[in-house]
C-alpha cells in the first residue's frame, strides 16, 4: 500500500481543494513520511498556493515515498458527496488509482484514475515583510466583496493606526478604513508605512474558499511586492497563497 491515510478534516479538505481548482485544472500531491503536500501556480505564473497535509493532522497515517496527481474537477466532486462530520479514507494501492472511502451516514466509495507525475519543484516568493496584517476572514472577505463591486483590484495600505483598503474602477471608487482598535482586526505590525496593489480575479476566489474553514488570515508585503497570505486552520494544516503585485502605470 503506497498510500493509507484517514482524515476527518472535511471541510478543510474540501475548502483547500476548491482554492486549488482556482489556480489549476490539476494538482500534483507529494506523499512522504511527514505528510502531504501540494505546490502549485497559475498559469500566468501571478499566483502560487502551498498547502502542508501534516501527518499530525489525520487519523491515520501510512506513507511511503509518492506522487500523485488528479484533476481538481474531479476530485472536487467526490469531496464534496462528503458531509463535513463524515470520514474520509484515501488508499493508494497502485500508482493510477486513488481509492477514496467516505463514511458517516451512508458509506461511499470512489476511484479516481491518477494522472502523470508533472513538475513540482516550483520555488517559493521571497517576501520581503514590511507589514503584517492578521484579520479575521469573515471581515476581509466583507471587505474584498465590497471592493470587487468598485474595481478589479485592491490597494492595501498599511499606517500606523489603520489599514485602507481601496479600488477604483469605471464607476467610481471605493474606500474601506480597519482602525486598528477594531476588533476584526487582530494584529497589525508596520516595520514602515506600505502601499501595494493586488488583482482581485486571484486573491477574492481563494480567500473565499479556505476562509469558509479557517480561523485567521495573515497578509505579510511591502510596497509594490509580492503578498504572503497564510491562512489559520483548525487543524495544523498549514496554507500559504503568494500573489504578485499589479504594476501601475
């Protein structure tokens, strides 16, 4: 058995999957003695998601050595045929099948036919962190929903006191100001004051998906840098969404 592992993270599962689907038709998955991870990026080469399966976080873990890959729409499905207080088993026993056992209420069993092993050894975006912002999701996903009504875009402005979201589109603009006395907002750490501009098209869909089952969402940059975005999840699954600055003419 190459693979044998046992979650009861659902939601996390499906929320984190769903986000990959944002950036990719298919992921590659790397099975070894410490968990499960996935490493992927967009086709533009904008925005990068890596996720860490610790094997703390399942049940039941037994690994060897492996890769395997999956197309996302797929996979999404069979995940979502789970209620969140469901069981889910995933078994490897050859390298083109992954076998996927749900129980709770009714018991389920999937085969998912593997894909190709493809590239996976993408490097992270250094981050230079001139800011740390940590909020709580239900607030920056309020704030990104209102924005996305005004602009593509979104400038992140860190100051001593207060964060400023803002878009300006066709129609107008928008301004969203998080004092930092308000509690929504949980941290705010400036080494300097900083401004960089983010497209909504890649941040909005991935912040929905894993905020839906995550406890905080740490956003780490400088002016006109890359952004870390680390996501907070119950479990010790650890995620991390990097996206590149909009240049401005």
């Amino acid at each position: 058995m190459l693979l044998d592992v046992i979650t009861t993270n659902v939601s996390e599962w499906k929320s984190i999957v769903n986000a990959i689907g944002n950036i990719s038709e298919e992921a590659m998955f790397i099975c070894n003695s410490d968990g499960i991870t996935f490493r992927g990026i967009d086709p533009t080469h904008v925005s990068l998601l890596d996720v860490t399966f610790p094997k703390e976080s399942f049940e039941k873990f037994e690994c060897e050595t492996t890769f395997f890959g999956l197309r996302i729409a797929d996979f999404k499905n069979v995940l979502n045929a789970a209620d969140n207080n469901d069981v889910i088993q995933f078994q490897i026993e050859q390298q083109d099948n992954l076998k996927i056992l749900i129980s709770g209420s009714i018991e389920m069993t999937y085969s998912l036919r593997l894909i190709e092993k493809t590239e996976v050894n993408t490097p992270l975006p250094k981050i230079d962190r001139k800011s740390k912002i940590s909020i709580s999701p239900n607030a920056l996903t309020r704030i990104i929903s209102n924005i996305e009504k005004i602009s593509e875009n979104m400038t992140i402005t860190t100051l001593e006191d207060k964060v400023e979201f803002y878009g300006i589109g066709d129609i107008g603009d928008a301004k969203i100001d998080l004092k930092k006395s308000d509690e929504s907002l949980h941290e705010l750490d400036i080494i300097e004051d900083t401004t960089a501009v983010y497209s909504l098209e890649y941040m909005a869909d991935v912040i929905r998906s894993i905020g839906r089952s995550c406890k905080n969402i740490n956003m780490e940059f400088s002016s006109k840098s890359p952004i870390n975005i680390g996501f907070e999840m119950p479990s010790k699954t650890m995620v991390g969404f990097y996206l590149a600055p909009r240049v401005q003419d």
